[in-house]
C-alpha cells in the first residue's frame, strides 16, 4: 500500500493512529515532533506517499510541517489533525492547500476514509 508519515508530539496519538494505518495496509513511520528545518530531509529520507500531521506542537505546527513537506517533495498530500475550529486557522491551512484537515477526536472509519480521499 502506501508510506505515510505520522507527525505528532503525543506518543499515544503516534502509536493510535499507526495502529489504524498500519491495519489497512499502510507502512507507516512515525515521527515525533521535530525542528521546521529537519522535516525537508525526513521526507527526502522517507520518500511518503502521505503526510499526517497534528496542528498543535510545541516546536513546529502543522502548517509548517506541511509548507516544508511540500518544498522537499511538491505535490505531496498533508492531511492536518487538529481539535481547533479557529477559523484564522483553518483559513490559514486552506491557504497551504493542505489535502484535508480532519477534527479531532476521530475515528478510524473517518481517518481511512480521509487517507482513501486524499491518495
């Protein structure tokens, strides 16, 4: 199947949704958060089909995942989990032209479905 990156700060968040991916058939590889200036390479490294990225994080958001995701590979699709409804900031992803931005809490149906949409 496909190879998707899992970027989240919370390692329970990391282990749930690689539990739901890998289910499917997906090879998955998980990050934990990291620096805006080391996701280019990780991609590069990892070569995903698929970004999952949480919004809230401590030292990178997943805008800039996202925005850095695309300069290393253009086209890449990044999906954003995020349990705001701030409408600056869904503004703000549509802007980045993230594939879909799924709300937290969600449900396995609802992630594989989006993954299914998105690839």
């Amino acid at each position: 199947m496909s190879r998707i990156v899992v970027v989240d700060d919370s390692k329970f968040m990391r282990n749930l949704l690689t539990r739901f991916l890998e289910g499917a058939g997906h090879e998955v590889f998980p990050w934990e958060e990291l620096a805006a200036s080391e996701v280019g390479g990780r991609v590069r490294e990892d070569q995903p089909d698929l970004v999952i990225t949480d919004f809230q994080m401590p030292r990178c958001n997943g805008l800039t995942v996202a925005r850095m995701a695309r300069l290393a590979k253009p086209g890449l699709p990044v999906v954003v989990l995020t349990a705001t409804h701030d409408p600056m900031v869904m503004e703000a992803l549509r802007r980045q032209e993230v594939s879909c931005i799924l709300h937290k809490p969600l449900s396995a149906e609802a992630l594989l479905e989006a993954v299914r949409d998105v690839l």
